[in-house]
C-alpha cells in the first residue's frame, strides 16, 4: 500500500490534535499503509524561526514529505487559522512538496467558529504546494476528545463515524492515486 506522512501541527506535547492523529495513525496502518509519524513541535524551533532550510531536522522533513504518498496535515486551530509551527514547517519546504500527493486535512478546535478554517486557512497553502489531490477534511470539536493520562484517547461517537468516513476516503484516494498518475 501507500507511505503516508502523518503530520502534527500541534505545539504541544499533550494536546488533543497530535492524540487523535496518532489514533487515525492506527486506522491507516490496520488498511496496509505505512505511517510515518512527524510531530511538528519536535523540530528545533531555531531551525523553524531562523528558516534555517539546510538544518538537518528540516532537510529531514523535506524528504519524509517527498518519500510520502499521501500526507495527513492535523492542526488545532487558533485564532481562525492553522498553528503557527505548522506555518513554520510549511514556509521552509520546498513550493511543491506535496506534488503528486493526496492529502487529508484535520483540525480540532474549540468552537464550531473555527470550522471553516480547513477550507480558508489551511485548503489554500495545501493548493499552492501543488497537492494532486486534498480529500474532504474534518473539523472535530476539543470537546468531542478525550485525552486519557495513559495516552490513549475517546472519541465521541459521532465524531468517530466522521472521522472513519473521512480516513476511510483518504485510504481510498491513496489507491486510486498511481493509477490516476500513470492515466495522464
């Protein structure tokens, strides 16, 4: 099956984003796909902030996101917008990293204010990168997770169908893909 770059844009190392994609990492993996993870946090913030593209964690991610197939992006969003480490990482990578790549966008949030911030923040960046193809994306609520001390993490049911809907396309997308690339 495909490599999947599985990508956490969350500051922090509890946070309710990065649990949840390591859950979905888990759905992915059980399909035959390969998962890599990358916790955007666990870059060096002066290679990030100093856009020190020859740093060896950021040549590093620019080849995990080159090797990918597929590439799932996760991010809480604040003020209206995805992280700002995420901005980071995605500033310093090359202009079309995600050529040729099926992407999957995710954000949790607070509000359903925030809901829209797929599509306005996070759609437009992924577009420019040159994605081949972004499946539909999911917004899942802070409050529809919950993180447990041990790691693990409960979904709210509702939320959980979604989520396996939007994963399972994703999932679907990556096979179709090497057959839509060989077509044209």
């Amino acid at each position: 099956m495909a490599t999947v770059l599985s990508v956490s844009g969350s500051p922090s190392a509890s946070s309710r984003t990065g649990r949840l994609l390591r859950h979905l990492d888990q759905r992915l993996a059980a399909q035959g796909h390969r998962v890599i993870p990358l916790d955007v946090r666990t870059v060096p913030a002066a290679a990030l902030l100093g856009a020190d593209f020859r740093h060896p964690a950021i040549v590093e991610a620019a080849e995990l996101f080159a090797r990918a197939d597929g590439v799932v992006v996760a991010t809480p969003v604040y003020k209206a917008s995805y992280s700002g480490v995420l901005k980071a990482l995605l500033d310093l990578l090359p202009q079309y990293a995600l050529a040729g790549k099926t992407v999957l966008p995710l954000a949790t949030g607070g509000s359903t204010a925030h809901v829209l911030a797929i599509d306005y923040a996070l759609r437009p960046v992924l577009t420019s990168m040159g994605a081949a193809h972004i499946v539909q994306g999911r917004f899942t609520l802070d409050q529809d997770i919950t993180a447990h001390e041990d790691g693990s993490v409960t979904i709210a049911p509702a939320a959980t169908e979604a989520l396996a809907q939007v994963v399972d396309e994703f999932s679907a997308a990556l096979g179709r893909t090497p057959y839509l690339a060989a077509a044209s």
